[in-house]
C-alpha cells in the first residue's frame, strides 16, 4: 500500500526521516500557485502528494461569501487534480454550522440535509469524472455524512466512482466506540470498502473524566485493532489510493507510530511504501 503522513509542520521532515513517500499539498496553494510551485518542496525531497486537502469546503455553511470562494477553489483545482500525481481531493461531509469540523448543527441529521449536500455537489462530482479527478468524503460524526449508512444514501444519489469516501473510522467513534470498536469497524469496511477512496489512521481515546473526555492519542494508545481495520480494507483499497497517518503531532511521535503501523501490516503481509 501506499504510504503517506501529515504531521503539520514537521510532515516533510519526518516523511523525509521515515522513508515515507506520500505527503498532503493544499488545495488552495494549488489554486493560487499552480501545480510547479506547489509540488518544488515536495520534489526536493523526493515526496509526492498523497491528497489534496480542500476541507474548507462546505456548501451548507451560513458563510456565504466564504464558500462561493471555497466553490471557486474546488472548480480550479479538479481539472489539476489528476495532473499533480494525486487525482484525490478530500473535502468535508457537509455541515450547517460554520466550523465544519468542531461544532455541530441539528439540522445535519434532518431528512432533507443528504438531499441538499448532493444538490450542492453534483456539478463538482461531474467535473471530477471529465478530469479524472476522485473527490473523497471525510465521514465525520457531526457532519451530514456522518456514518456509513449516511454516505450509501449519497452513493444513492450521486452513483459515480469519482466520488468515493475514505476509510476513516476513528472520525465516528460514538461513547461505546471508544470502548470496543470493533463492530464499527466492520460495519464501516464492509459498507464502506467497495466505494474506499483514502485511509485516514489516526488514534481517538477516551479519557479519565466524570463527564465525556475523549480526543486525539497517541497511534496504539486507544481502543482500535489496526490490524483488524488493516486486514479489512486491504481487499479494497485502489491501488493509486494511500493510507496516511494523520494528526501526528511531533517526530517523537511519528517515529513510534510509524513503526507501530509499519509491524501491524507487515504481520498481515502488506507493505507500506
């Protein structure tokens, strides 16, 4: 499998560190800058872009004038996408609240929210099949996809292979998730794995608390099997696609998570290159 990591701003050191291949590049810089000056840092190092990041983009946002920047963004960037070496660009599950990913509106989970998210992405997701371009879904809790089940019924709507979701199961840990989750776990890779895009590992924990303290962890340090969710989606993750450690907040850490990851697939027989 393709291998790739996002560790902020230490992610070209440690990709270069770790012999990892695969690195993140911004959507907006490619807008902005173009393909050439977008890809020089990573071609310095000899990295090459595993996914193009446009989670700014949410067409349900209150923010009007902000999106119609973000959908000017994405109408650029999907006839560049296949071009830079990495036709995945990743963007959102949809969200009526205006921080996409930290809070949350009711209103995503109305019966009419799938509807109107697929209303807004058809014209992208048909731009995406004439430039060979894939846009990957980040399934999110609190967004409008914010299951399995969620993504299947835009599937429904919008039955195209340029739009796909990535395999990410920690970003849907509910409270009993975070205890044992490994029914989840099945449930995401046997839906979700014939319309896989990327893969998404990251660690979410559950924390000593009186109330609900759960977040961010060390990679082996919750409750996933890696292996496990390793072993599931290997049967149906494309071949151009990657599977990227993400949210790595130090080298320290990159450097045992690395490794934790890189022993679990060679367990399994599958190389992370």
């Amino acid at each position: 499998m393709n291998f790739g990591i996002e560790a902020g701003k230490h992610t070209h050191d440690v990709a270069s560190r770790f012999g990892i291949r695969g690195v993140p590049i911004n959507a907006e810089m490619l807008a902005n800058t173009g393909i050439e000056s977008t890809l020089a840092p990573l071609r310095e190092r000899s990295l090459q872009p595993c996914q193009i990041g446009a989670f700014g983009f949410n067409p349900l946002s209150p923010d009007v004038a902000g999106q119609e920047k973000q959908q000017a963004i994405l109408e650029q960037i999907i006839p560049l996408a296949a071009k830079t070496g990495c036709p995945y660009i990743v963007i959102s599950g949809g969200n009526y609240h205006r921080s996409t990913f930290g809070g949350v509106d009711r209103r995503n989970f109305g019966e009419d929210a799938i509807d109107e998210f697929a209303r807004h992405l058809e014209p992208l997701v048909s731009l995406a099949e004439q430039y060979g371009a894939i846009l990957s879904i980040e399934p999110y809790l609190k967004c409008v996809i914010g299951s399995a089940d969620a993504f299947l019924k835009l599937k429904a709507r919008l039955p195209s292979r340029s739009l796909r979701a990535n395999l990410d199961p920690t970003s849907l840990y509910r409270f009993e998730d975070l205890i044992d989750p490994a029914s989840l776990v099945a449930d995401l890779c046997d839906k979700l794995g014939p319309h896989a895009g990327l893969v998404h590992i990251k660690e979410v924990a559950l924390a000593d608390g009186f109330l609900l303290h759960a977040g961010l962890a060390p990679l082996g340090s919750g409750p996933t099997d890696w292996a496990d969710f390793l072993n599931r989606i290997a049967p149906h993750t494309p071949a151009d696609s990657w599977v990227i450690l993400e949210h790595v907040a130090t080298p320290e850490e990159a450097k045992a998570s690395v490794q934790l990851l890189r022993q679990v697939a060679e367990s399994l027989g599958i190389k992370l290159t």
